[in-house]
C-alpha cells in the first residue's frame, strides 16, 4: 500500500512538472552514496542528507532555470564551432571591397565588379580526381542534350564553349553557396524536421482511415492545401523545376548571360528537364529508397581511401578551355589597336567615363609617357627633377591611400614606389630597372583587358561606333525611302570594308584587273535611265503591295450570326447565313478600312473551311471545337434545320478567332471578307496588273543579271504544290512525344491528378510545431509511432531536461564527422559516378517485382534490428514492429517520396539562397 502511494505521488510529481521530476532524478542519483553511506553508520547522517536534497534541489534550480529548464551540453568536447571557414570569411570581405580602389566603402566605382561576380571559380580548388569526375558528368550533358541537335545546325563550337563556361559558374556558384551553409544544423532543425511533418501526417491518416482503405491518398488528401504543387500532374511539375530553375538564375549565372534569352531558356531545359526531373523520379521510387536504407543501415564503416588524394586543381578550368582557336574577327579590336587609334580611344575613353573608371585608362598612359622619358640615357639633373616630380604626381594620384582615383595595387609594389618618390631625384632612375612600375602598370592593363575591355564589347558605345547609330523605331514610308537614297550610314563599316577589298585586289592584280575594276566602279556609279514618272509608280506599286500583305490581326475581330436568310439563284431557294463582323482596332471615321461589314456563307462552306484549316494547320489546332458531323443532303435543307445551326456558327466561329494560331489566318480573313463562295476563294487573288509593273521594274533593276532564276521560280509559283510522300521509316519522333515520352514515369502516374481535391486541412498538431532538435524528435517517434509506456515516456521527458543538449551535440558532432567522411576525395567521385550511371547509364534490364520484394524484406529486417535491444525490451516485440512498419510502410509510398522530395527540395533552395525568400515565396502549395 505504501509502494502504491509512493509510485501514485512519483507518477503526480513527475506530471505536475518535468522540472520537478528531473530534480528528484538527480537528487537520488547524486545522493545515493549518502544514502548508503547513512545506511552503515549512524543516524547523524540524516540532517546531512536533508540539507543536501536541498541545496541539489537550490543547485538544479540556478543551473536549469536560466536556460529553459534544459541542462546546458556537458559533454564540452562535443561543443562544434558553427562558422563559417575563414577562407570564405575573407573572401566575403574582399566581395564587399571595390576592385579598382579596393575601399569597403566606395561609392564612386562600378559595385558589381568583383572578382567573385565575374569569376567565382577564383581561388575554388578540387582534387584532380573529383574534377575530372564532374568534366566528365558534364560532357555527357552536352553530349546528350546539346550536341545531338547542335550538330545539324553549326560545327561552330563558339556557342558551346559559352555554355561550358556558363556551367563552370554555375557550379563554382553552388559549391560557394554550399559551403558557406552549416550542413549538420541544417540537416537536423529542417529536413528531418519536414520529415517528421510528413511521418506526422502518415500516422494521422492512419488513424483516420476506415480498413482497407489507400493510406497514400489518404495522406495527399490529408495536406489538402499544403499539397505541393507539383503533385497536380507531371506537368505541373515540369513547369515549376522551369520556373524555379528561372528564379536561381540570377545567383547563378553571369550578368551577361541573363541578357541571352535563347542560353538561358536552354540551361533552363536542361537543368529542369534532363537533369532535376530524373534525379527526383530516381530517388523517391521506393526501391531506390529501400536501397539507400540498406547502405545507411549497414554496419561497415565507410571504405578507406586506398590512395592518397590527388593534387588540387582550379575547378572545371579544363573543362571549360575552348574546344576550337580564337577566330580573329574583324569587328572585335584588342587593347592595343584601340588604344593606338584616336577615334577607338575616344569612344572606350567615354565608356570608362560612364562606369567610373576613366583614371585607369588614364593612369596606363601616364605611365607609357613615363617610360618614354625616362629611357633616355642622358638625362640632365633638370629632367630628372622633372620626372621625379611627376613620379611623385602618379603616385599621389593612384597609389596614395587617400587619392580620389586610387588603384588597388599590391601592397610591396606600393610601399617600393613610395620610397623611390620620397627619396632624392637621382633616385628615380629605379623606375626605369626595377619592376614596382612595371608591375602596376601590367596590374592596371589586366583590369583594362579582363574587365572593361568585355564590358566594352556589349556596350551600346561599341556597336555605335561599329555600325552607326540605331534607326528610329517608327520611320514613316517616305522618309526610310529617300533616308534608303541619300545616304547609308548604319552600313559606312561595311561600305569600308568593301573599299579595303577593293584595294586589296587592285594591290595583287595587274593593269587589266584595275581596268576591270575601274570598269566596275563606272557601272555602279551609272543610273538607270528612267523617266521621272516611273520612281513614282514604282513606289505607289510598293506601297499597294505592302498594304495588300500586311497581316491582320483577326484577334480584333468579332464576329455575330444574327439570322439566317433564303435567297434564289437561277430559280432556286438556297439558305445563307448573315455574318456580321465587327473591328474594334478601327475606330468609326478612320480611313484605314471599314470597322464593320457583313458578309454571307452557305452551310457547306462552314465544312470547307474547317476541312481548310485541319489540312493546313493539323487535327490538334480544332481538337477543342470541332463542327458537328456533316449532314448528307439528300433533300433540301428545312429553314428550322438551319436556323438550329445559328449558335453553333457562331460559337464556332468566336473560338477560331482567340487562337493565337489563326490571328493572321488567311483562309479565315477570306472566309469573314465578303467575296464570292469559299469553295472557290481558297488562295490570295492574284493582280495580273500589279504583276506587270513589277516585273520590268525588276528586272531593269537587277540588270539581267538575275532573269534565268527569276523566271524559274515564276514558273514554279504557277504550278499546284504536290505533296510530299514521306516514308514511315523516315518519320522522327516530334518534340511533344519526346517531351511525353521524358515525363512518364509509371509508378507516378500523373502524380496525385485525380486522386485528391485541395480543400483546406488543419495544420501540423501542436506536437510538431513544438519540436526542436534531434531529442525531441526521438521522443514524438517513441511515444506517436511505437506508442511506449506512459512510464518510459515521463522518465524519458525527465531525462530529456538534463541530456538534450548533450545528446544534440554529439548526434551533431557525429553528423559533422560523417559529411566531413563524404567530402573525402573518393567518396565525392563515388557519388558523381552514381548520378552519372542513373541519369546516362541506365541500360541494366528493370529489376522484377520479385526483385523489389526481397529488398524490401531485407529493408525491414534491417530496421527492426537498427533497434536498441533494451528500447525492445521496453516496448515488446509487437510494438516494435507495428512502429518499424509504419516507418517502412511510409517509405514505399512513390508519391508521398515526391511530396516529400520537393519539399525538402524547397528547404534546400531557400537555405542556399535566402535572397529567395526576401523577394518571393517560392514553396507554392497549389493554386
């Protein structure tokens, strides 16, 4: 009776408060020897053993009331420091300093000149090995995906080269990101986190769920709106690695590649579509899974690295090198050329003005002149002078730490020109034979050729001086005709170059070729002899045939049936329909055409232009609003039978009119013009009139010069074009099956499309949100999943206040030594080659079901033995396998694996680029 009590008043303590309990557990354990020691001697010890409940009572007390009740982590040697490494922490302060003048502070030159924006691989070593395993992982990307269609189109290698570089970046990008991430951490507090939400959910749906019932869509239905929502269909998700591949861009990828849209809508494709899209679809199949559980779960220690790990290398430097020799290109100058020429340095000279930085420029010609003086062997004691003092001048103006135009140079070449300029004049001599000048001015002349000099290239300033300025973007008729006359300033480059030519044949030519081209000259400075009337008629025929071809926009059309009238023809009663066609991109009193007429269609000529459009434009563009099947007319058409046609025109028509692929369709803009019947109008009227005039204007023109092909294709343009026979072995795989063909995957079906409605669900229990740290989720997994005692529960929440921190850093110091194991060289090549083999080498025969089964026994069996005997003797055997099956079971759903997979895929995202979440929420959760 008095056990009872005992254990009845232990069981109320340790409810009422965890505190309480964990003091009473450490009383008794701390005093235990007193106890014992009281036990064998005298009864004096009692008052000793009261006063030291005490006081370990008042000692718990300071200790756990100033850190929220937990013990602080006693096991210092388990305390891991949570900063950065301080190669990133310097490099973080040389990225916030100015590249020219090297101040934290600067306000006045370019800010995103830095050397990590323009090159991020500065200073980025791998081991030999671990590049040569991502070059190679890389030149199958490009081999794949690049080269398969490149190859048709040029041999020219420029635009892969742009993207190898491209790649470089971003993957130098990542791993900087990566490793200025605390892994360990953010493994724990988030992913496993989000890992316990999702167990959390699983075991909630199990709960709920009737007997028999799919525990997988139970649980999607169970997200509701927190379903991600990539698990509306396959291409929902497709669309959203494209649009969160778009959203890293601008971290990623240099400034000047974001201007290319074609570069960047390809590495979009191929980062979102070949390569994050298969790995995802790899990794949460459930066999996939089960054999990551058997590697995590098994026992032998990591393999030992049978080599020592190979020499450090510039990441992907190989990799990236042009694959064919620089072309010399006679648009692009180097830095010498444009520095010898006055009308080139006069337009790089304004450029450096509009980025801040005209003082380098200025500083590397002040040093040319320098030199040019200083090379004289006999110079006076007066000259010296002089150019003492202007050595003092250049070194006030660039070197000095508090110049208005300060170069960053490096430090010993600085502190050497400072003791030339400050010692006697005869001193300054050094500069000419020694090498602290000549090392600023080389320093200076990088900055100028490997920075500006590019950014000079894409300027608007270097393209003006290449081909003139830009022609104004509205030019009336008139005005771009007789400009077109009078003069050809956007193509003076090119006229130039023609001249070169020209001399360049003349120089190597005898006397009879400069007669010939003399003789060509002559010609081209002849006018044909033309009446003043015939340029007028010339232009009024242009400007008849440029109105007759500019496309119409029929998306500004709408169109209505009012009703349907009888008309009579030679007798007979025959039914049309009145269209009535509305322009609302023409105003009423506008003289550039009517903005509204009416037009009439019989019954058949619906039929014809619907025939029309499917043979030019295919059987997908009318999938959406087909025609009812066509009645056989065997008697003549009832006025009721037409009129119940009315609506279904009408709608008909109103649709074909907002497909973007009909906007300038000329079978449709015949059909709604008035005209004769469409069955007969299916092709542009031809103006023989028209026709006539041009042609001798044509050919007085071109001189003859072009007839015999002129004609032939005038004669071929006459001639119905046949089509094609195409073979069935030639016929190729379009892009939509390819794309179709990509994103199916059967175990995903169409992902959750189908199964779930969104509706709204209550969030996470008050249980999850609450739950910090690796002992905490220990905890909820014993008491939620493998449901422990009561008593195991309250002595593991008593013990949970003096050992969570304890037990927190060492499974963090323990997470720590493991990455630290994966980051060694030949476990970083081993992961390489195993994405490698999944995304490109994929050709083993499908494992069977029975293949798959037996893993997953073996998955189970492996986890039920990763358990701690004493917790299985606590919980029974029964227990122990219901809770391990449920974290099995859980695991071999496909589609929980991608909920879950994306989520943490969101997690990843948004911890190594946080300038994400300050711009936009990126973890959509449906519509």
């Amino acid at each position: 009776m008095a056990i009872g009590v005992l254990m009845d008043l232990f069981r109320r303590h340790s409810r009422f408060s965890a505190a309480g309990a964990v003091l009473l557990l450490a009383t008794v354990i701390m005093y235990s020897g007193a106890v014992l020691e009281w036990m064998s001697s005298s009864y004096a010890h009692i008052f000793m053993i009261f006063w030291s409940f005490v006081g370990g009572m008042v000692l718990c007390y300071m200790f756990l009331g100033r850190t929220k009740n937990m013990m602080p982590n006693f096991l210092i040697m388990y305390n891991r420091k949570k900063e950065p490494e301080l190669d990133d922490l310097e490099r973080e302060a040389l990225r916030k300093s100015c590249p020219v003048c090297g101040d934290p502070r600067c306000a006045r030159h370019r800010p995103g000149l830095s050397i990590l924006d323009l090159q991020p691989w500065t200073s980025l070593k791998v081991t030999e090995k671990v590049d040569m395993a991502l070059s190679e992982f890389l030149e199958l990307v490009l081999r794949d995906f690049v080269y398969t269609w490149y190859r048709d189109l040029s041999t020219d290698e420029a635009f892969v080269d742009e993207m190898r570089v491209s790649l470089r970046f971003i993957l130098s990008c990542l791993i900087r990101r990566i490793k200025k991430t605390d892994l360990p951490t953010f493994i724990v507090n988030k992913l496993i986190k989000a890992a316990m939400s999702h167990l959390d959910k699983y075991v909630r749906a199990m709960e709920s769920a009737p007997p028999g019932a799919d525990l997988e869509k139970a649980t999607l239905e169970l997200y509701g709106s927190e379903l991600h929502c990539v698990m509306q269909n396959r291409r929902t998700e497709l669309q959203y690695l494209r649009y969160l591949s778009g959203e890293i861009f601008p971290y990623i990828l240099p400034a000047r590649s974001l201007k290319c849209k074609s570069l960047c809508a390809l590495l979009r494709e191929l980062l979102s579509a070949s390569v994050l899209m298969p790995a995802i679809d790899k990794i949460a199949d459930p066999d996939f899974v089960n054999n990551l559980m058997l590697v995590f779960l098994d026992e032998t220690p990591m393999a030992v690295a049978t080599e020592p790990p190979s020499h450090d290398v510039d990441l992907l430097a190989h990799f990236s090198q042009p694959r064919q020799a620089p072309i010399e290109s006679a648009l692009r100058l180097d830095l010498p050329d444009i520095m010898n020429n006055q009308t080139t340095l006069f337009r790089f000279m304004q450029f450096l003005k509009d980025e801040a930085s005209v003082h380098v420029l200025q500083f590397c010609l002040s040093v040319e002149d320098f030199n040019r003086r200083s090379l004289n062997p006999d110079m006076t004691d007066q000259q010296k002078m002089d150019l003492h003092q202007e050595a003092k001048m250049i070194y006030e103006m660039y070197f000095k730490a508090d110049a208005a135009d300060k170069i960053q140079f490096p430090a010993d070449v600085t502190a050497e020109i400072k003791s030339i300029v400050e010692g006697p004049p005869e001193g300054v001599t050094r500069l000419r034979t020694s090498t602290p000048l000549f090392s600023a001015y080389e320093h200076a002349y990088g900055l100028l050729e490997n920075t500006f000099l590019p950014l000079f290239y894409q300027s608007d300033d270097y393209y003006t001086m290449l081909c003139g300025g830009r022609l104004p973007t509205n030019i009336p008729k008139s005005a771009s005709r007789s400009a077109g006359r009078k003069s050809m300033e956007p193509f003076a480059a090119v006229s130039k170059f023609g001249n070169k030519l020209k001399e360049m044949l003349r120089s190597n030519t005898g006397d009879v070729d400069d007669r010939l081209l003399a003789l060509y000259d002559d010609q081209e400075d002849q006018t044909p002899d033309i009446s003043p009337m015939e340029p007028y008629e010339e232009e009024e025929l242009e400007d008849e045939i440029e109105a007759e071809f500019i496309p119409k926009d029929l998306s500004a059309w709408r169109v209505a049936i009012p009703r349907a009238e009888s008309r009579y023809e030679n007798g007979k009663q025959y039914y049309v329909y009145i269209i009535s066609v509305q322009r609302i991109d023409i105003r009423e009193g506008e003289t550039s055409g009517p903005s509204g007429w009416e037009t009439t269609r019989r019954y058949n000529e619906f039929y014809v232009l619907e025939n029309k459009l499917t043979e030019f434009h295919g059987e997908t563009l009318l999938e959406d609003c087909c025609l009812p099947t066509k009645r056989i007319q065997l008697t003549k058409p009832s006025q009721e039978f037409i009129d119940s046609k009315i609506a279904i025109f009408e709608k008909w028509l109103q649709v074909l009119l907002t497909k973007p692929a009909l906007r300038g369709s000329e079978l449709v803009h015949s059909f709604l013009s008035p005209g004769p019947e469409f069955e007969t109008r299916l092709l542009t009227d031809v103006n023989i009139g028209k026709m006539l005039k041009s042609v001798p204007n044509k050919l007085v023109k071109e001189k003859g010069q072009h007839l015999e092909p002129f004609l032939q294709a005038f004669l071929a343009s006459t001639e119905t074009t046949k089509p094609r026979q195409s073979k069935p072995e030639e016929i190729e795989e379009s892009p939509k099956d390819k794309m179709e063909r990509k994103i199916a995957y059967p175990i995903y079906g169409n992902n959750a499309a189908g199964l779930v409605s969104i509706h709204k669900t209550e969030p996470d229990g008050l249980q999850i949100r609450a739950l910090h740290g690796a002992a905490d989720f220990l905890l909820y997994i014993a008491r939620t999943v493998y449901k422990v005692p009561t008593w195991f529960h309250h002595v593991a929440m008593a013990a949970r206040i003096v050992g969570k921190h304890a037990l927190e850093g060492y499974l963090d110091s323990y997470l720590a030594g493991k990455i630290e194991q994966v980051k060694q060289e030949h476990q970083v090549v081993g992961l390489i080659h195993l994405l490698r083999d999944v995304l490109f080498f994929d050709n083993d025969p499908p494992r069977t079901d029975e293949d798959k089964r037996v893993r997953a026994e073996e998955t189970l069996k492996e986890m039920k033995a990763f358990l701690p005997k004493l917790f299985v003797m606590v919980i029974g055997a029964e227990k122990q396998h219901i809770g391990t099956k449920t974290i099995f079971d859980v695991l071999q759903k496909p589609r929980l694996n991608k909920q879950l997979g994306y989520v943490m895929l969101d997690l990843a995202i948004l911890e190594f680029f946080p300038e994400i979440q300050e711009s936009s929420d990126i973890q959509q959760t449906g519509n």
